[in-house]
C-alpha cells in the first residue's frame, strides 16, 4: 500500500527504487505476494540476499536475484548463524545482516550513496503504530512515515487489500518469517500446532550452531536459543501440546478490535518495535 502511495506522489519527480531483501525464511506466500504487488503496481523491485564475509570484520554486502531465484532452504540465513551465532530479542542481528546491510549496500552501489545521507528511506510503520517510530531517525537518518503521516490505521490497510483482486492471504499471527522469535509465545505455539514442519530448521540450527558466540561469551557454556527465556524449539514443541486458546487471524478486520482486553503477558508479550512486521530500519 506504502508503496503504491509512493510511486503515485514520487514516481515522477524523484529517483524511487523498491527493494526486497530475501532472508530464505520468508513465507512462499510472501514472495508470491511481493511478485503479484510488483507486477500490478509495475514498481520494478529489485530482489536482493546478504553476502556474508566469513572471517572478515565486514558487514553483509548483496546480491541480486529475482523471485524465480530467491533463495527458500533457510540456506542465507544460516550463512549469517554461522557468522554471528543464533539470533534472539537480545540480540536482533538477523534484520541487521539480512534486511539493512543488504539494502544499503545495493543502495550504494547503484549510486544513491549512503544510507541515513544521501537519501531518504520510506518505513511502513502506520499511525497506530506509535511506539516503533523514531523521531530522531527522521533527521539522522532521513526516514520518511508514509503511512502515519496520511492516518492510516491496520482496519485501513485491511479495507485497501479488501478491493484489490489479491491479497498476502497469510495470518496475521505468522507473519512473513517462519517461527520470527520476535512473535509472542501464543502466535508461535500456534503456528507449530498449524505448521509443524517449520520446526525442522529451528532445530537444526540450534543443534549445529548453539555455540556459536562473541569472544567474550565464548567460555559460557549455556547453549544459545532462538526464544524468550532461551527456551528451544522443543520447549515451544512440547508446550504447544498442552491446552491453550490459540491465535485468532485479525488481519481482514476493518472495524479494529481491543486487543487489550484479551492480553495476557506470559503468551501474548512481543516486542512493540517488531512484533508484527520486521522492517529492517
């Protein structure tokens, strides 16, 4: 929708590029969306996944790929586990090394110079969404509102979706990333109930890479999870078996709803700056 709204306000007097950083974990629902917005808005996104620098004191560089070519084994999300251990709500390098770098870089390679600088960059955060937007970052690093600047509240993007001839058609409660650690405990016991399978990987990178640490916690042998608590993937599977009320899909709402009515904090908690989407900036 933002984007949209951009090209119609921008797309003639300024340079605008639309980029998609791919992290292999997304949603094949989420990549089918992103190419169907693409085409029918006829934005020209660029498609791009880190390169990570193995043995380097480097930051994530890109590549360019496309929809037929992304990347959806979890393989460009190991390469950074390799490199920078597991992430968690402590420490958020996933968006970092996945998401921000491989953005700026392109970016800067394609002459727009350097994030935060030389141009401004649109965030999709809407006018009930508060909490996660940084006045500071407007100045410092040239972030543009779109949305909250127009009111534009989550039962309005819902109604926008609600006339176009396709929507994402993903629960609000998944989200676009696979088990994202960032979701609260009822969102991810729901998706395991739904999804088993996306457990796999999960557990796989924990076996391969719990151990994978900053110097300066290498002698720290508790082994590092995904979760809140550092609870594991099998913690969350064998919570999950247990009786709870699940997640309810809200995102086709138009007329909002009091969610505090329903909070409970040991399954509801996520964190307010990413709880529901993963902007990168």
């Amino acid at each position: 929708m933002m984007a949209a709204m951009i090209k119609k306000m921008y797309g003639t007097t300024c340079d605008v590029i639309f980029v998609f950083a791919n992290t292999s974990r997304e949603e094949e629902s989420t990549l089918i969306f992103l190419d169907k917005v693409d085409k029918y808005f006829k934005l020209g996104v660029v498609w791009v996944e880190a390169v990570v620098h193995h043995g380097k004191r480097k930051a994530c560089t890109h590549k360019v790929v496309s929809f037929e070519t992304a990347a959806r084994d979890g393989s460009v999300f190991e390469e950074v586990i390799k490199k920078y251990g597991i992430p968690n709500v402590e420490f958020k390098h996933c968006t970092r090394e996945l998401k921000k770098n491989p953005i700026n870089s392109y970016a800067k390679d394609s002459g727009f110079g350097e994030y935060g600088v030389d141009y401004e960059t649109a965030i999709g955060y809407r006018a009930d969404e508060q909490k996660r937007i940084k006045q500071k970052k407007i100045f410092k690093e040239k972030h543009l509102y779109i949305l909250n600047d127009a009111g534009i509240k989550k039962p309005d993007v819902a109604y926008y979706w609600s006339k176009m001839p396709f929507d994402l058609e993903i629960p609000d409660y998944d989200g676009n990333c696979k088990l994202c650690y960032k979701k609260s405990k009822r969102k991810l016991l729901t998706q395991i109930v739904e999804n088993p399978e996306r457990a796999v990987w999960i557990k796989q990178m924990e076996k391969k890479y719990e151990q994978v640490k900053p110097l300066k916690k290498s002698n720290d042998p508790t082994p590092v999870r995904f979760f809140r608590d550092n609870d594991s993937i099998d913690d969350l599977i064998e919570e999950s078996q247990l009786p709870f009320v699940k997640a309810v899909d809200r995102s086709k709402d138009t007329n909002g709803y009091n969610a505090a009515a329903e909070f409970q904090a040991d399954m509801d908690y996520e964190d307010a700056d990413c709880g529901n989407s993963c902007e990168p900036f």
